[in-house]
C-alpha cells in the first residue's frame, strides 16, 4: 500500500526520534543537506517552521530543502562507524580517464555509493569535500552521515546514460529510491546529476557536487511507507 507522506508528518516523526544527530555537527554554524545536520533550534520551533512553510508558497525554495533534510536526517539513527584508512601512498595518481571511468562506474553500479557511500577512496584527495545544493561537507563526515541516513537494502541507485570523464572532471546522471533509516522506512524518488572535480596535477578528485532535478516538495510527494525501492 502507497501512502503519501506530508511534510508535517515526517516532522512529527522526526521530533519524536531524535537521536545521536551528532553525524553531521560542524565547529561553524551548521546547516542542512541532503545527508544532514543536527538541529540548532528546538524540535518545536523546527516542526513550526515546516508547517509555515505548507502554508506559505513564497518561501524561498532554499528554505524547504533546509527544513525537510535537517528533520529527515537529524530522526535517523547516526551510529558510531569506524574511521576510513587515508594513505596518501595508496592514491592513483594520475590515472587515464579510461581508468577513472571503470572505477567510478564500479562504485555507481556495483557498488550503489550514493547509498552505501562505498567509495573507491584511493582516487580521491583526501582533503576533497562532498556538497549538495545546501551545504559542504569533509569526506569522512560524508562517509558516515551517508552510511547511517540510508538503508541499502530498500534504495536502488541507477546510473543513467555514462560516466563522462575529462582531465577536469567526471560527470554522471543517476536515477535513485532513497530509504531513510527512520521510522517507517519512507522512501523518496530523485533524480539528478553529480560532477567531480579533478585536480589537475595528481588527476584525484577534489569535490563531489550533487545536483537536484526536483525540489523538496516535488521530491515528498514520491514517499511512501512499507515497500522497497
């Protein structure tokens, strides 16, 4: 059975599961994404501000992705993860976009790491940072928020058309079904694009830029409880 899960809805659910949000918490003022942030303001306050937002179709846009991803991601059960090794001495340096192209489809197709966050680490620079439309993030944190906000067994990631891949960057489109890991296991469609930025001397990536084709609202109106992706 597909139900439709409102806004306002999903913040209940949320303020009353908030848990070890502490995933996300950066030493500056924090904000929202995709993968989450812990709340800087009461639960209350953050579920009025959901429900002005219904109400009111002059907010700004930036504002519903803040609110609906902060709630989202602050309800999900962020555990402690083991520390990803980073050697430097490890890195490919320098590969050929042929080589770059299989390892990035590897993770995207074997690997669903927009999910998993399964990354080949080796071809990134350890100091590149991982952004959606709202905030930044370090690649440690964007590895254990990822791991801790899905549920890889009930998402499905898709890549769509290529891997495209230049000296400068790789770029790709995927098609995903996200299940977050709070309660009722919602599950929201999205489409999109990420481009990677290469440096130019060691040919590692230095960024990871995640793009959006619907907005939040648009991207609510696809979840529905109790069924997998």
């Amino acid at each position: 059975m597909t139900l439709r899960l409102p806004i306002l809805i999903l913040a209940t659910v949320a303020a009353g599961t908030l848990q070890h949000a502490d995933a996300f918490v950066k030493p500056t003022p924090p904000m929202s994404s995709r993968l989450g942030r812990s709340v800087s303001s009461s639960l209350h306050s953050k579920t009025n501000d959901i429900g002005d937002e219904i109400g009111s179709t002059s907010q700004p846009d930036c504002r519903q992705r803040r609110s609906f991803l902060s709630v989202t991601a602050t309800a999900a059960s962020l555990f402690p993860l083991r520390a990803s090794a980073s050697t430097t001495s490890s890195k490919k340096i320098n590969l050929s976009s042929e080589d770059l192209k299989q390892i990035i489809l590897s993770d995207i197709v074997d690997k669903s790491f927009l999910v998993t966050a399964d990354i080949t680490r080796d071809v990134y620079d350890e100091s590149a940072t991982f952004t959606d439309e709202i905030d930044v993030y370090t690649m440690d944190k964007w590895i254990k928020g990822t791991k801790s906000l899905f549920i890889p067994s009930g998402s499905r990631v898709s890549l769509v058309g290529d891997v495209d891949v230049s000296p400068s960057e790789v770029s790709f489109r995927f098609d995903e079904d996200l299940m977050f890991n709070i309660p009722f296991k919602p599950v929201c469609s999205l489409t999109g694009k990420v481009v990677l930025t290469r440096d130019e001397n060691t040919g590692l990536i230095t960024s990871y830029r995640e793009y959006w084709d619907q907005s939040v609202n648009e991207a609510l109106k696809t979840a529905k409880f109790g069924k997998k992706a």
